[in-house]
C-alpha cells in the first residue's frame, strides 16, 4: 500500500545583520537559492529582532510580513495527499527578504 510521507529541506538561514530596505535575495550557505522540490508549505521562523519582508513569486514584491520572534506557517497544499504533485509553491521558487539591520536570523524551512 502506498504511504505518503512529508519531509523537510532546510532550514536555512539569513542573518539579520544583513538586512536591507531593498530585497535581496536568500541562499543557503551551500549556495542553493531556489526550492528544488515542489511545495506543500513553507515555514518562515523569524527569530530577529525585526519585522521582515518575505517574497516567494520570484520577484521582489513583498508578500508576507513577519514580525520580530514569529512563527508563520504558509500552506500551499490543501485537500490532497502530500507528494500527489498539486503543491502550489512550484519548484525553482527563489525566496527575497528584506528589513531592518538587526540581529538573530531569519529561518525558512521547505517542506516537500
């Protein structure tokens, strides 16, 4: 019988120090900037002291918001099973933050 099974990528990090008003773009400290796997949901864990800027279309717009020690949780998969390939966060997204300099990081983890 099949099993569907949710796993994690990341999470990886972005030190607050480097925050700027303009968006710049989030990469591991391996270099991988983009998703490479296909979505269910995305977890945003800013543990900064700052408000930040997310943007996850590829563009630099701001989409979410996340205060300073919050937790955003951001499902793109609902009413199906994981891994049924219907997640919306296509593979290849690439993720932009931008924000005050402040200190602590700023985690997102990639759930596929």
């Amino acid at each position: 019988m099949p099993q569907n099974t949710v796993k994690a990528f990341g999470p990886f990090g972005f030190n607050a120090a480097n925050l700027s008003a303009a968006f710049v773009l989030m990469s591991t400290a391996s270099g991988i900037n983009e998703t490479p796997y296909m979505a269910s949901m995305i977890v945003i864990d800013n543990e900064s002291d700052q408000s930040v800027a997310i943007s996850y279309n590829n563009d630099q717009n701001a989409i979410q918001n996340v205060g300073p020690t919050s937790i955003l949780p951001l499902p793109f998969q609902t009413n199906n099973q994981p891994n049924s390939h219907v997640s919306l966060l296509p593979k290849g997204t690439t993720f932009y933050i931008a924000g005050s300099k402040g200190t602590g990081y700023i985690y997102i983890t990639i759930y596929y």
